[in-house]
C-alpha cells in the first residue's frame, strides 16, 4: 500500500530482458533496503530482488510490461519512487496499491501561471465511471485530484511541488503515464454493477 506522494525521482540505470519479462536497475536515494520489499517505480509495485549500494533491481512481468509504461523506460530516465506505507504513517494522499489499471495518453499540456494543466485521452470506456470531478487518481503514483471529465477524457492540475518533486513536469503531447483509479471508487463501482445484474437475472430491476 502506499500514498501517492513519491519521495524523490530516481534514474534508471539498466534494463535487461529476463524470461518473459524484464529487470530494472534503478539508482536511488533509499538505503537499507530488505530483500522483497514493495517499491512503487512510477506507481507500479514492484518487488526488490537486491541491492547494491545506491541502486535496487526489480523484475517485471509480461502481464505488468503489457499494461504499463515500464517498456518504454530508457537507461537515464527519471522514476518516481515510493516506499509501501508502515503502519501509523501519515497518508498525505490517497491509498494507492500500485496496481496499475493501464496507460492514459496526454493530449495537451497546458501552463497555467505555476501551474500546469495536463489533459489525457483514451480512457477505456470500462474505466469511465471510476472518474468524476474532484476525486482522486494516480498517475506515475502521484497522488492527484481529478480537475475534469468528459466523455474518455480527464484533467488534473499540478501545482510547483509537485513539478519539483516527480517526473510529471517532463511530460509533453502523446506521452503516456500509468494510471491507477481510486480503488475505493473501483470497489464501490463493481459492488454495484454485480448487483444491479443479479436483480436483472432475478427481475428486480422493475422495482425501482
């Protein structure tokens, strides 16, 4: 589990094609690392297999490959990390597990004054109803809050912090970024359309 607020950017140092997926070393500012701890690397969580002074390895799977940005990573590109929450830390964000629901294209970048507006595009139509005005979402693991919505589309607006702190102000038109919607909201959703399908199955929806 961890907050949405990355700790600082990290590099990436090598990538290597291991089985059907692949690893990732990453240079970091985190020390005293334990074998297996849950590390989010632009909001997706992965497993530290070792370590070797300033860096850490992970390994990617083909499923995780395949709905996140993680093979488009290049040697040098900047992360955000985030260690998993301990119990009793403040949650400055939103919960956020780290299991990303797939990949949202920029379609404008927009300066506001300090601030800076980013539009995104394709949303599946599956993950529509997850989106609504003022609620939260992850993208890169950066915990945000949704400025807009419309039909396959949504806005968030960074402030200077968090420019500073993470990757999302190197974003430019067509980029892609992980996304993972609020799974309160995902949660609460599915609950929902399980249930208004049962009552169709047992002719209830009359009822209402």
């Amino acid at each position: 589990m961890f907050s949405g607020i990355v700790d600082h950017c990290g590099q990436v140092k090598s990538i290597r094609k291991q089985g059907a997926g692949h690893a990732l070393e990453i240079k970091t500012e985190f020390e005293e690392f334990s074998r297996g701890e849950s590390i989010a690397v632009n909001g997706v969580c992965l497993t530290l297999v070792s370590s070797d002074g300033p860096s850490f390895l992970c390994e990617v799977s083909s499923e995780t490959a395949e709905l996140t940005t993680t093979t488009q990573l290049k040697v040098g590109d900047r992360v955000n990390l985030e260690r998993s929450l301990r119990m009793g830390d403040r949650n400055g964000g939103h919960y956020v597990l780290g299991h990303v629901d797939g990949m949202a294209s920029v379609r404008a970048v927009e300066p506001e004054g300090e601030y800076l507006k980013l539009v995104f595009d394709n949303v599946s139509p599956a993950h529509q109803n997850y989106l609504f005005l003022k609620g939260s979402i992850a993208l890169n693991g950066v915990s945000l809050t949704v400025n807009s919505v419309e039909k396959g589309s949504f806005s968030v607006l960074l402030v200077p912090h968090t420019l500073e702190r993470t990757n999302l102000g190197e974003i430019t038109v067509a980029s892609r970024v992980n996304v993972e919607y609020d799974w309160m909201t995902k949660a609460i959703a599915t609950q929902v359309q399980q249930t208004l399908a049962l009552w169709k199955d047992q002719g209830k929806t009359n009822d209402f």
